[in-house]
C-alpha cells in the first residue's frame, strides 16, 4: 500500500512512518510533506497514493487550501490536535482521524477500519475543514482588551452574552447589558472562544450558551433563539448550521 504523509512536524512526521511500518513492514511511504504549497506539487507531479494520513494545519495554511486546488480520490485519515467534538462532522463523512499525541493502539484502530470500511472514506470538502477550523482553539481566549477614548480595560470571555457584526464593525453585549467595541472579525472571534460555551449560530453572530432562553423551529428547517437579554430581537440559526447547534447543545 502506498501512503502519503502530509505533516510539517518533522518529528511528528517521522513518528507516524514508524508507526505505520510497525503495523506492516510491506507500507510504502511515498512522501512526507511538510506544507501546502508542496502538497499542490507532489500531486501533480505523482500518481495519487491508497491513503493519505493528513495534518489539519500546515506551516504555511490550512489543508483545506489543497483540496481547494486539487480534486482526489484517495481516502483520508486526519492527525490533528483538535480535539473530539470538532472532528464529529468527520466522523458524519466517514472520515477517520486519530489525535494528537498519537500511539501504535490509535493507529491500528484506524488502520483495522480503514481495512473493514475503506468503502465508505469519502474525500474531504473544503466547508468540513473550514467548520473545524472556525470551532475549535486549543487554548479558549480569557479576556478581551477594550478600548474606549484614551484609555483601556479588560472583559473577561466569560462575562459576554452575545458578539454580533454590524456595519462594519464587530461589539460584544455583557452581563450587564454594556455594548462593547471589539476589535476582531467575527471568524477571528469564533476560533478563540471556548467552544463548550460559545457557538456561532450564522455569519455575523456568536452566542454564549447560558444566554439562550428559549429554541423554536423557524422557516425552512431553520432554528430562532430567543436570548434571555432583552435589548435583543430572536436570533436566526442558519440553516447550514442547525446540525451543528444541535450537537453542541447535547454534547
């Protein structure tokens, strides 16, 4: 079996061929890459492997980038530091992955199925990594510097209720009921925020999920959140994002 690694930890990299090796000595390791520009280049300058082991963030990008420009066939598993809960959306696409610091007991787990089910690997798309990418921070940011005038202070994450955009610009809303300026996109937001509290239900939304009041159905299999502040008019979950809500609420 031919498999390509795509790692930028060299160690990291060099770990995973062991281990692979260890598992069947017959594996052939077509190459470890390092990044995504000589990711674009290994696959069209070669023949496409069986499987990929694939690293979620590479030294210069994010692996979605890749599959952005080339378009394979090849099965994927996904070695990542990301933890459980954001990888569930693989797990929905038949995608294995095993996380971050890794054994030999994780890889043959992956390997059995991938043997049992390799049928069932489908290739990835770019909105799966990008959902990852938007949920899920290792270290959650703890507070956020304000600054009003000349001067500054500090709100800790976990007194913010709600983050909204609006016409170009990006506030919180605390417990108090204060609208603060904030300086980062929303995305920006949402990848530094603890996602067991915070989820970002639409484009220019994020909410803390101790201000939810109540959850209807809405049109078109739409979710609306009623929040408990009530400076606020119901909040529309968008309709690529309900399943994801709804996981993150039972989770």
């Amino acid at each position: 079996m031919n498999i390509l690694i795509i790692e930028d930890e060299q160690y990291t990299a060099q770990r995973l061929e062991e281990l692979l090796l260890e598992y069947d000595s017959g594996f052939n390791i077509v190459a470890k890459i390092p990044s995504v520009e000589k990711a674009v280049k290994w696959f069209s300058e070669n023949n496409l492997p069986d499987l990929i082991f694939q690293d979620i963030v590479l030294s210069d990008g994010n692996c979605f980038e890749i599959y952005d420009k080339i378009s394979i066939e090849t099965p994927i598993v996904f070695t990542t530091a990301y933890s459980e809960y954001a990888l569930q959306s693989f797990k929905l696409n038949s995608i294995d992955y095993i996380v971050k610091p890794y054994d030999f007991a994780d890889l043959k787990r992956v390997m059995e199925k991938f043997n049992k089910f390799s049928e069932l690997f489908k290739p990835p798309v770019k909105e799966i990594f990008e959902e990852v990418l938007l949920t899920e921070r290792i270290v959650p940011k703890k507070r956020f510097l304000i600054k009003t005038g000349d001067n500054y202070f500090y709100i800790n994450s976990s007194d913010i209720v709600y983050f909204w955009y609006d016409s170009g610009l990006t506030y919180a809303l605390t417990k108090e009921s204060k609208k603060l300026p904030i300086d980062y996109p929303i995305l920006e937001i949402a990848k530094m925020l603890d996602v067991s509290v915070f989820f970002q239900i639409n484009r220019k939304e994020i909410l803390n999920i101790y201000s939810i009041k109540k959850i209807s159905t809405w049109f078109t299999n739409r979710l609306i959140v009623t929040p408990i502040f009530e400076n606020k008019e119901n909040i529309i979950v968008s309709r690529d994002r309900v399943k994801a809500f709804k996981e993150w609420l039972n989770q």
